[in-house]
C-alpha cells in the first residue's frame, strides 16, 4: 500500500455544467498546473468537485483549511490568491 500524505492545502475547483461554462473546467486544469509547478505535493492538492450547489455565483472553488470561497473568479484572481497563501505558509 502506497504511503498516505496530507497536503498543507486542497483546493476544491468546481466543475459541474455552470462553472464550467464560466471558466470552472478550465481553471482546475491550470491549478493542477500550478500546483505541479510550484513544487512538493504535500503544500497543495487540486480536487475537482462535480457541484457545490452555489451555481448562481458560478464559477465556485474553495480553498482549505482557510476557508477562502472564490466566486464569479477570473483565473488570475486565484492564481494570484494562491501565490500569496503559499508564499505565507510555513516550511516545517
């Protein structure tokens, strides 16, 4: 059995039918990105969610344990979020 680790962060991206329409598909695909980039896999974990039932403020995603909601987003509103969360957080 492969060994299970915690990341630091998860950022949960929506990608149901609305947000996807509005850029959700999209930007999971350049977080995953940015997370590979960025460097170890225990900082940041991208997880696509099929819906949050907030379609109204489409698109939607979240980001844990901050509990930072991002809605009606451009993607370089949560790239640049990320950047700065992840360059605040402690290395151990």
């Amino acid at each position: 059995m492969g060994k299970f680790t915690i990341p630091e962060r998860v950022i949960y991206v929506c990608t149901g039918s609305k947000c996807s329409k509005r850029g959700g598909k999209e930007l999971y695909k350049n977080v995953k990105a940015f997370s590979k980039y960025y460097g170890d896999k225990n900082d940041l974990e991208v997880i696509q969610v099929d819906c949050f039932d907030r379609c109204k403020y489409a698109p939607v995603c979240n980001i844990q344990p901050d509990n930072i909601w991002l809605k009606e987003y451009h993607e370089k509103e949560v790239l640049k979020v990320l950047q700065i969360i992840m360059q605040d957080q402690p290395k151990v």
